[in-house]
C-alpha cells in the first residue's frame, strides 16, 4: 500500500508491515508522523531497514508518538539518558532478554504503548523476533468464550522474570504457583482490552507476566491460562522478523505479543530501546 509519504508493505497475512520512505534521522513531518502511526494502528509493528540512527535520533522518533516511559534507575544505561533500554546479549550469555512470548511491562499499572528497537550489533545468523495479532487472537475465539473472557481480570507481575534470572533457566510448566512467590510487582488488567485508538478488541495475557486470574488461585487459573497462551500465539497469527545492523522495529503493546529467539550461542545481539507510555488497560 502506498500513499504519499510512505510505501507500506505487508510481511505476513496476521501482523506486520514494513514501511519504506521515512529517514528516522530527521525530524519527520506531522503528515509523516500521522502516516507511520496509521501504519501501526493497521498492523501492530512495522520495521523499517537501513536507518542510520543515533540514540538521540530513537528518543526523538519515539516523543513523536508520546511520552517516553523512563526506566527504572537499574535499567538506566550510565550517561545516556533515563528512557533508553540497553540489550546487549554477549557471547557467553546463556539466557537472552525477551525469551518468552509477552507484552511489554504488563506487571504495571500504566504498560507501554508501544516499544521501539533498533538492531545496532546481531549475530550472523538467528536472532529473529516473532510477533502475534492479538485483535485476531481474540476474533477467533468462541462467542462463548468471548462472553466469559469479558467478564475476566487477570493479575499480572514479575515473578517469573525474576525467578528465571535467578535460577538462569527458564521455569517448567507446573511451576507457576513457585514463580508467582518471586513477584514484587503486580498489576491487574482485564483479560480483553481495548484498543483506545481503534476501539477493537484484543486479548490481553502472556506467559512471561500473567500470573492468576482475579478472585482465583494460580493452579485454578492455568488450564484456561495456558489454553490461551497457546491460542494467542498460533503460527497463523504471526510473522517472523530477521533483524539487520540498523534495522527498526517498533510495536503496539496493546495488541500484539512477541518473542525473542535466542539461537546464536557464542555470537553477541546489541539493541537499544525506548518506550512510550501508554495508558491503563480498559
């Protein structure tokens, strides 16, 4: 799809769309700004390749589209500046950032709207990021599940996160309840959310931060949990992005997951990240 500012080319039939024309480095124009932003509302992430892009030029892109969300001070990257999010997966790293499917900072009150990613260092080979459309993963479910689901709060945290940097290993299913005790921070959300820009309807739990539905145990909760993680990431729901040194991703937390792949042992993947802050899930 082309307009007059920007090309828009789809990469996958469920998500995603790269977007060819803007030149991050510059100031881009409301009209150009308005276009990229209808891209994303469209498809939940776009790419953009070959962006020559320094982290000044990232925070500037992302304010275009909103607040940025600060990190907390032992996420901070030493002079800097207090938004950007250093990945920097060395060679002798066993355990890489983003390894399970999520959306971005579910476990507060006030998630992200949308993340912002540009590859600076990657590996030879893997490396990629999936993506899934979470407006289709709720589509497709039943009318009856959709009713119940409506109705649904889930509690949201950070105790698997913690519990798998601690233990370097990602936790084995039917260990939720254990996880769950790692947590210091909690947020509650409903289960479908929606979209406050497009009004459209998406399913809102992950893996990485879900923990337990509202008024129910942990162990009550994962029969329907890990029927959902499973229903929300489907391949045909996906696409698969293989990053280059400057390419940009930049995603809607709102209604879209992703997974980072780690399948390059003894290779370095250096990203740099902002976010922009968004608002509390309705």
């Amino acid at each position: 799809m082309r307009n007059q500012l920007i090309d828009v080319r789809p990469v996958a039939g469920g998500i995603g769309a790269e977007i060819f024309g803007p030149d991050l480095s510059e100031d881009l124009s409301e009209e150009m700004v308005a276009a990229v932003r209808s891209a994303l509302l469209e498809h939940c992430v776009i790419f953009f390749r070959d962006q020559k892009i320094s982290d000044v030029d990232l925070a500037r892109f992302g304010r275009q589209f909103g607040e940025l969300a600060p990190l907390p001070p032992h996420r901070q990257f030493p002079g800097k500046f207090p938004e950007l999010l250093v990945v920097d997966k060395k060679p002798e790293d066993k355990l890489n950032f983003g390894w399970e499917w999520h959306s971005d900072t579910s476990h507060l009150e006030v998630p992200s709207l949308g993340s912002i990613l540009v590859a600076k260092i990657v590996p030879p080979t893997g490396g990629d990021t999936f993506f899934a459309n979470q407006y289709l993963a709720y589509d497709s479910l039943s009318d009856g599940m959709k009713k119940m689901l409506s109705r649904m709060r889930a509690v949201h945290s950070n105790g698997r996160i913690l519990r798998t940097l601690a233990e370097g290993k990602t936790p084995p299913r039917g260990s939720e309840s254990m996880s769950a005790d790692w947590a210091e921070m909690w947020a509650t959300h409903p289960v479908v959310r929606t979209h406050p820009e497009t009004g459209r309807k998406a399913l809102y739990v992950n893996e990485m931060h879900t923990e337990r539905f509202e008024d129910m145990t942990v162990d009550e909760s994962q029969p329907l949990l890990q029927f959902l993680y499973e229903h929300s990431t489907r391949p045909e729901l996906t696409c698969r992005f293989q990053w280059e040194e400057g390419s940009i991703a930049f995603w809607d937390n709102r209604c879209a997951q992703h997974l980072a792949l780690n399948d390059y042992p003894g290779h370095r993947r250096l990203m740099h990240r902002v976010q922009v802050k968004g608002t509390a899930p309705e």
